[in-house]
C-alpha cells in the first residue's frame, strides 16, 4: 500500500508547533508506521532518495526563511527542538533510567536482553547551543536497540552560558565515570551527531592528552569538526541546506568559542594531530554544509594511516538518522551503524601510546 499525502488542513500549523511535524510525518506515514517497528515505503527506484525524505526535505527547504537561528533566538530555537521532538520517540522495548552524573543530567537506555558489558556513550548535537536528552533520545535508544547493547547519554553544558571548555569538560567526566564503573574501553563507544560529532572527537584528543585509555571506536553522523565551515560544501550549501543555516550557525561556533580561537584543536578538531585515535564511521549527506567536514576528516585520518570509514548518503538532511522510524534512509543508517558498532567491540583496535611530537 502506497503512501498518501493528505491535503493540508485549513489551519496549517507553525513551523514552531510540533503539530506541524506530526502533520508531515502524517502526510507520508502510514498509520502503520506507528505501530510496527519498521515498516516503510519507497516511491523510487533504489538508489534514490526516498518518497519520504525527499517530502521531508522539501517541506524543510520551504519553512528555511522563516526560522531565524541567529544565537540572539537560540532560547527559541531550543525550544523548537525540544517540540520537534514529540514525534521522536523510543522504540519499543526500550528502558530508561535517568540520573545525575557529575552533577548533569543523564539517561541510561537499556533495550530488551541487551548486553550490559557494553556501552555507548552518545553525545547529542545542537550547534553547543541547543538540544538535549529529549531531543535525541529515540534515535540514541533505537541505536542501543539495534546494536544489543547500553547506551548513555549525558546532557552537557551550552553555549552561549557556558562556553569551551565546559562542555568538552563534561564529556570527558562521562567517560571518565564509565572506566570509574568497571567498563574498560575495549567496551566503550562514543557517538555523537553535528556538535555532538565534534565534541567525540576533541573529547578523545583531550584523553589522549591526558594518558587515558580510549574508547574501542567512535559513530559520527554529520559532524562538525570545523567551526570556520572552511569547506566547499558550506558555500555551496550556505543557503539550500533547510538545518545548517551557515551565516547563522557560525555565529554558534563564535558562542562556543568564547575566549579562544575558534581554530583550536578542541574547538575544531579537523585542524588537530588525529594520530592514534580509535576506528570511526562517519556518515553524512553529499549535498549538505557539512559534507566537507565529513570527507576531510575522513581523508585526514586515512591520511595518516587510521581507520575510518565514510558514507554519504545521496540527499539527505542533516543528521536524517534521527528520523529513523519514518524514514528508510534513516533506518538503515542506524543499522549500519549498529553494525559497526558490534565490529568494534568484537575485534577492538591495537593502538599504540601517543607520542607528542617534539616541540609541540
């Protein structure tokens, strides 16, 4: 059975109103949908964007002029996501616990049979401005469903409030507090999405720094490891990406920064030594701001010989995996990265200890 899109309601909801979302997901989604797990249906041939995500993102694109993200409305736009949220929820079979770790907030996702000796450490996106554990906990308990295993996801500190390094300083007190907890880092993986991918990374060059253990890999979808957005892909996309308002959002970066350059190495972590790092899978779209995040960290870390594994997907939006449940492309991203997941914690990589260059 097709999908059908219904004509929109004399009433059409705000882009502010999570009345607006379910009435999208509702014009592609089947009822269906919300009741089975996966279920999902492509108008295209393979290959092809999805009948979903292609509405998706066109909708995204037209609503684009009407969102100022600017860092004066970031109050604003937090509140938007935590209302695009709604419709996010945990599959089923999935328990939370939520608790306070070194002070912040956090929740511990627990699928059904899942594999306790192992666990994800995820580090949601939001420019450092934005999100939460809210906005991202479906996608972070669909991922631990997929992969058989724990997952915890802490809510650090933001931007503009608290600028770097309050935020790299709560995601290395994560870590540090899952190795105080018996896990060894052969059982530890940390995934992040946006900021979140980029806060993974500087969050392990700190560790390195430090002579911690790290973890056994690390899951980025769509990172932002470059606050300058000195990539091709940030021009080219500057004003058609419907998430990344390029001109607005670098001004996040310049929140974040505070004090420091925004080219530090913990800031923006593309510009870092990434010697000795643990394995990475980096997925992202090909016609999105932060492509070229995604292929020169890529092409850095193959460069000087470490693990890492790219995957663009062809037209999608920003961070599509947290629509998993509506859209196949999101799915079977999460799949892929569940996969990989199991990859490392199975046959976890031999690093050798980090030596600073001399001079450095």
């Amino acid at each position: 059975m097709l999908p059908v899109i219904s004509f929109p309601p004399p009433h059409f909801p705000t882009f502010a109103s999570p009345d607006f979302f379910l009435f999208c997901f509702s014009a592609y989604a089947q009822p269906a949908v919300f009741s089975s797990p996966f279920p999902h249906y492509s108008l295209f041939p393979p290959g092809m964007p999805s009948f979903q995500s292609t509405f998706f993102r066109l909708s995204s694109q037209a609503l684009r002029s009407g969102v100022r993200m600017d860092v004066d409305n970031i109050p604003q736009i937090r509140q938007l996501l935590e209302y695009s949220a709604i419709p996010l929820y945990l599959p089923a079979g999935v328990q939370t616990r939520s608790f306070r770790l070194a002070g912040m907030p956090a929740e511990w996702y627990l699928p059904r049979a899942c594999d306790r000796e192992h666990v994800l450490l995820y580090l949601h996106g939001g420019g450092y401005s934005a999100g939460s554990i809210a906005t991202h906990r479906g996608l972070v308990g669909r991922l631990a469903q997929a992969a058989g295993v724990a997952a915890l996801q802490i809510e650090y500190r933001l931007a503009p409030e608290h600028p770097f390094p309050a935020a790299l300083q709560d995601a290395v007190h994560a870590y540090e507090w899952l190795l105080a907890q018996g896990y060894p880092p052969s059982r530890i993986i940390m995934a992040g999405d946006s900021a979140g991918g980029g806060l993974c990374m500087a969050t392990q060059l700190a560790l390195r720094e430090m002579g911690k253990p790290l973890p056994a890999g690390t899951v980025l979808f769509s990172p932002w490891v470059d606050l300058t957005f000195s990539g091709d892909s940030a021009r080219t996309y500057a004003t058609t990406d419907p998430i990344v308002h390029v001109a607005e959002v670098a001004g996040w970066g310049r929140a974040y920064a505070g004090d420091y350059r925004i080219t530090h190495p913990m800031i923006s972590p593309l510009f870092a030594d990434l010697q000795d790092l643990p394995p990475v899978l980096i997925q992202a779209s090909d016609s999105e701001a932060l492509t070229d995040d995604a292929r020169r960290l890529h092409a850095k870390i193959q460069a000087i010989g470490g693990e890492s594994t790219l995957a663009l997907s062809p037209a999608m939006l920003h961070v599509w995996q947290l629509f998993w449940r509506y859209l196949p492309e999101a799915e079977q991203a999460v799949l892929s990265a569940a996969a990989f997941l199991q990859a490392c914690y199975t046959r976890p990589a031999q690093r050798p200890a980090y030596r600073r260059a001399a001079g450095a």
